[in-house]
C-alpha cells in the first residue's frame, strides 16, 4: 500500500514538473496554450531553428573551411524578422504573458550579440 501511494506522489509530482516546464503553470492536467502563448512558443521554436542553422554555419566553415556566409547570413535575418514579430506580439500581450516575451527578448539579444 505504501509502495502504491509513493509511486502516485512520484507521478503526480512528474506531471507537475513536465506541465511546468512546458505551460508555466504548476497544474496536473495541461490546459491549453492561448494564441498569444502558441504564438510565444512558435517564435522561440524559430529561434532555436536559426541558432542551430547558424552554429552549423560555423561548424562547417571551421571544419571543412567551406564559405558558409550565406547560411549565417540567413539565420541572421531570421532573427531579426522573429524579433520583429516579437515586437509586434507584445503590443498584443496581457500582462501574463509580457514576462515570457521579455524572455525570448533577452535570448534574442544574448544571440544577436554571439553572432557578433
């Protein structure tokens, strides 16, 4: 019987955690995300698309010492126009949700000045 109860707890805190860290919000059961979230979630997706293209970029360059301005240069772009988008998102935002975009923001920032 304790054995039943520890591995419910277990699980139970394992749905708390995985809800968390996708939703932000401590919940057993995951509602669904707003549009504005959706939204949130799809530019940090595009963010992680560009930093990956462009740390490919690099790679390549440096092993092979291929020209892979072109490729840097479109991830570059990406980020401005995800940034962009984000600018325009936030002026839509409720307050909940201005924490997260300040989020993205600072990674965005963090990203633009690695490319550098």
């Amino acid at each position: 019987m304790k054995g039943l109860i520890l591995v419910v707890l277990l699980v139970a805190a394992a749905l708390l955690a995985y809800n968390y860290v996708h939703t932000g919000r401590l919940t057993l059961v995951p509602s669904s995300l707003s549009k504005s979230e959706q939204e949130l979630q799809r530019l940090g997706e595009r963010l992680d698309s560009a930093r990956r293209q462009f740390e490919a970029a690099g790679r390549a360059a440096g092993v092979a010492g291929v020209d892979t301005t072109a490729d840097a240069e479109a991830a570059r772009r990406e980020v401005e126009r995800i940034e962009a988008d984000l600018q325009d998102l936030q002026k839509r935002l409720e307050a909940a949700d201005r924490f997260k975009a300040d989020e993205l923001m600072d990674k965005i920032q963090e990203f633009k000045r690695e490319m550098r």
